[in-house]
C-alpha cells in the first residue's frame, strides 16, 4: 500500500510538494481528533437531556397529576392505618366486654387479622410505577375489609342476643343460695384452701355455706335442671341448673332435691334441701358458679347482706 502522503505549501517557491508525515505527527493528529470526538459527543450527551428532552405541556400534566396521585395515596395509607387502630379498639372491646356480657366465646385474633391467601395475589403491581406502594395499599385494604367484616358479623350476632336482654338478666345468677338469717354463714370462700381431709392446698372451686339440716335451698336464676347426681367421695348429692348465656351453677352435698332433669325452674324456686353427704365435714351447702366451663367466683354475683324479709319476698318455698 501506498504510504499516505501529505502536500504542505512552499512559500519560497510558491508551489505545494509532497511529503511523508512523521509516526509523531501521525499520533498528535489521531490524538486532536480523538478529543473533537469527545467533545462533540459530550455536547451531544448534555443537549439531548437537557436541551433537546425539554417536557411538553401534556408531559408536565401527567407528571402532576402522578405527583397528586401519589399524595393521595400515601394519604390513604395514613387513614387507613387511622381506622385499623380504632377497628383493633373495637375488637377489643367487643372479645372483653360485649362478647363477654351476652356469654359468647370470643373471637380469636388469629382470626380476626387472618390475611388473603394466595401469594400472586399482589402479582399484577409488578408492573406498575411504585409497584411497593400500590401492592401495600391493596393488602392493607383487603385486611381493613376482612376485619370490617367480622367486626360486623359480630355485631349482628351481639344485636340478636342484646334482644333477650331481659331473658338473660333473669338468668344470670345473682340471688344467694339460702336465706340471708344469721343462721346461714358463709364459711369457706372461693379460691386456694388447705383441704379439711389432707390438709394440701387445694382450689376450692365454690362458697360454703353452712346453715341447719333442710335449710331450703334456692336456685339463683332462671334456667333448666342439667343433671341430679350423687357423688359419693366428692359432692354427694348435687343439682346442676344450665342457666344459658354460658352460665351454670352446682348446688352439693344437699340432703335431698325437689327437682328432675329437665325441668325449667325460675330464680328463687325451691330445688333442695341443706344436708351433709359425700366427701362433707358438717352441714352446708357447697356453691358454684360456672361460667364457660371455668368456675369464678359466686362472690361477685349474690348479696348476702340483703335484709332476711326481703330475700324471703324474692323466693317461692316447695310446693307441698
């Protein structure tokens, strides 16, 4: 090949004449184009995202309009984290009180905060501008959904039985067992004792009230008759009354009952008669309350101070 030859002006004799660059010019040459290179790509570079990418006016709208959308939603988030806080309140307050008031069992919290299944339930914000934001507001709308709803369910259910109102204020047991004369006392509360027979502590799961052979003894609220037993080493003879709304209550180591399974009894009936049988030390009657299978405390329910003539005006004796 023919080596590239340059023509350079000769102002002697006013003519060009060939010549051959040197290696050294060569490079300063490539060098010197290199960096116009550079330069035009640069200002290339900087017009085309500064200059030449300048937002249109439907360009602008849109990227307000996204900014508004955004504020909205991360708006939303904050109330509905607002109303998930005052829906907890509420959940509360219906598993401690209104749930508990009607006797209902109340509504575990795994179930009430169960998610949605599915784990391509949020798959189609991948695709979509701030993907993290949207998917979080949808889950946390569907939470929201779920819990509203049960709330509600429950209220329904709560409203249906807040319609019995006065059935169950006649059931709940509040009237004391036996008459309220001196000669009836009580004589073993509810709660850890030492045992009259081994001398342990035990869990006394009632009241004793000790009073004279045959003292009447009175059921304390309305209900049916569960069951008429006897045990001999524990409660001897005994009457369990279903009062409804998750309450029962035993009446043991009586004499004798006046009562069959089966049988409706209002507050204040007769239903047996004070003794000492089964696993007993003395005459009395041994108390309890139960509520959801648990025994508590009858304590908080009877008024043992209550005036002897007007108990006597709130209970109906046997029949004879």
């Amino acid at each position: 090949m023919a080596r590239e030859k340059l023509y350079k002006f000769n102002k002697n004799t006013l003519t060009y004449e060939a010549c051959t660059p040197t290696r050294r010019e060569k490079i300063v040459r490539w060098a010197i184009f290199l960096a116009c290179g550079l330069l035009v790509s640069s200002g290339y570079f900087y017009l085309y995202h500064n200059v030449f990418r300048l937002e249109t006016p439907k360009m602008l709208l849109l990227s307000e309009k996204n900014g508004e959308l955004l504020s909205k939603m991360e708006l939303l988030n904050q109330r509905m984290e607002n109303k998930n806080r005052v829906l907890t309140e509420l959940q509360l307050r219906d598993n401690v009180i209104y749930r508990s008031i009607f006797g209902m069992e109340e509504i575990p919290q795994e179930v009430r905060n169960a998610g949605y299944g599915g784990v391509n339930r949020y798959e189609k914000f991948k695709s979509f501008y701030n993907a993290e934001l949207l998917a979080s507001s949808a889950m946390k709308m569907d939470v929201l959904t779920k819990k509203a709803y049960i709330q509600s369910k429950s209220f329904d259910d709560i409203e249906v039985l807040s319609k019995r109102a006065g059935d169950m204020a006649s059931c709940i047991p509040t009237l004391f067992p036996v008459s309220t004369d001196k000669r009836n006392r009580i004589t073993s509360a509810f709660g850890y004792r030492l045992d009259p027979f081994r001398g342990a502590s035990t869990m006394h799961r009632g009241v004793d009230i000790a009073g004279p052979s045959g003292e009447p003894i009175y059921v304390t609220g309305d209900g049916v008759v569960e069951e008429v037993g006897y045990n001999f080493f524990g409660y001897g003879n005994f009457v369990i009354v279903d009062h409804g709304f998750g309450y029962k209550t035993r009446y043991a180591h009586i004499k004798s009952s006046n009562v069959a399974e089966g049988q409706i009894v209002r507050r204040g009936d007769q239903i047996a008669e004070m003794g000492n049988t089964g696993r007993s030390s003395g005459t009395h009657l041994h108390y309890e309350v139960i509520y959801k299978s648990r025994p508590i405390n009858p304590w908080n329910f009877f008024n043992n101070k209550m005036d002897p003539k007007e108990y006597a005006t709130l209970v109906k004796p046997k029949q004879k």
